[in-house]
C-alpha cells in the first residue's frame, strides 16, 4: 500500500512540473562576486539565505560562484556537449540536517579553471529533466548554462564586463536553442544574470539588430540599481522561440531575503507574479 501510494505522489508530482509555467516559479539571480570575503560562508550564509525560509527562490541563478560549499556532494551525473569544453557537473547540497534533510540540486560549471572566479551555477529545488549547455555565443563569451523542468527553461548568464557586448548575442543563442529543435520550440525560457548593460540599452539592441528575437521577449527588470556602481545590470529575459504571449513576472531587489552582509558589490534580484 505505502509503495502504491509513493508511486501515486511521485506521478503527481511530473504531471505538476509537466504542466507548470514560469509563473510558478520564484526566481532569483545574484552576482557572488566570487573573489572576494570567504566564498564558503558566502554560499553557506547568503545563498542559503536566498533558498530557504519565506518567500525562497526554487531557482537560483549563482554568477561568478567561485567554489561551491564542502557539504555539496557530487553526483554522477555530468553534461558534456561536443564542441564545448566546459562541463557541468550536478551536485546534492543538503541545507537541513542528516535526520531531516532539505535537498537542493545545483548546476555547476567551473568556467574559471585558474582563478575559480567567475563560475556560473544553477540552485534548484527540483532535479533538472535536462541540463544544457550552450556553447559562447563569440570567441570572448563564456557558456550560457541552463536547465529545463518540465516544459520551462531557466539560464544562468554572465555577459561580458566590456558593457555586456556579446549580451544580444547570448538572447540570440538562447532563441536559436529552442526555434532549431521542433519538438521544443515552444518551451518557456527565462535568462536571467548580469549582463552588464542597462535594459533600456540591450531592447534597443535587439529590436535594431535581431527584431525577430525581440517580439518573442520581454525584458523584466527592478526599478532601482542592482550594482554598486548605480547601473541596473542585473534582470531577466522572459521568451518563447515559438508563439510568446508575453508575461505577469515583475522583477525586485531581494533586500529582505539577506540577513547579513551582502559581501558583493551587485545586489540579488527576483521574479515573480505579485499576489
């Protein structure tokens, strides 16, 4: 009986994800800044913070990750795509206690084999149905790393500090991902990072120079700055290669998920549909 009834809540459970949609979904991105302070306690304090307790993000978008936490363990499972040199490897990283675990996954690609600086990773509470890598949109650009739950794609992006030049590029790469696969064109996806330019500037980019890919997106974005520096850079993209209908997500800085010294110089971003 027990088995029968596991079996019934476990395919609950994929009929859920299969149906979900970004709205679903609490979504956060945050530049670590993974040089500086300890980046152990950062990942132990901070992004523990972001993932656990009210209002916690089921995705979490990790730039620049440095190391990850001692505690995460890593599974067998490694996603490799031939041309790409870089893999992403997927970790367990249990935030509760060994009688009572609360597991999360995380998606790991060590972009940064010397200084273990600017790595990327993909928090998630639910395990990947398929982990992508998309290979650097130019020969400057780092990997576009991203998992899809169920028919709903979320990508972890850095663009580059020379004021996000290759991030029309990135939006670009993502929309050839799904509008080149028929069967699944009409995925949800959802970029969210830093791309290292303001909004107003990468819109005007896309509807000049890719408006096919620009009426399949919008850009969602806090209304106040996300760096140090006062420059909004860190956001989202929301789009669908195949039919876009547009999107209720908002984006905001997180200040009332850190409880503790920020230790980075790009504040935490979230999306979700207000309530």
């Amino acid at each position: 009986m027990l088995k029968r009834i596991m079996l019934c809540l476990g395919f609950l459970l994929y009929v859920i994800q299969a149906n979900a949609n970004l709205e679903d979904f609490k979504v956060a991105t945050w530049n670590l800044q993974g040089s500086s302070a300890a980046n152990e306690n950062k990942w132990n304090v901070s992004v523990r913070q972001l993932i656990t307790g009210e209002g916690a993000a089921d995705i979490l978008a990790v730039q620049e990750a440095g190391v990850l936490p001692s505690s995460a363990m890593i599974t067998e499972r490694m996603v490799q795509p031939v041309g790409v040199g870089i893999p992403i490897h997927e970790y367990t990283w249990n935030l509760g206690t060994s009688s009572r675990p609360d597991n999360v996954f995380i998606y790991y690609s060590r972009v940064d084999v010397g200084a273990n600086r600017v790595n990327l990773a993909i928090v998630s509470r639910i395990r990947a149905d398929e982990v992508i890598v998309i290979p650097p949109p130019t020969v400057i650009s780092r990997p576009i790393i991203g998992i899809r739950i169920g028919n709903d794609a979320f990508f972890s992006i850095h663009a580059l500090a020379s004021r996000g030049a290759d991030s029309t590029a990135i939006v670009r790469a993502v929309f050839d991902y799904f509008n080149t696969r028929p069967e699944q064109r009409n995925t949800n996806w959802m970029i969210v990072g830093d791309f290292n330019r303001v909004p107003s500037n990468l819109q005007r980019s896309l509807e000049t120079s890719e408006p096919g890919v620009a009426r399949h997106i919008d850009i969602i974005a806090p209304t106040t700055p996300t760096q140090q520096s006062g420059g909004t850079l860190d956001y989202g993209i929301v789009g669908n290669s195949g039919s876009f209908i547009g999107t209720a997500i908002i984006a905001s800085i997180l200040f009332g998920q850190i409880r503790s010294q920020l230790l980075s110089d790009h504040r935490p971003v979230g999306f979700f549909v207000p309530r």
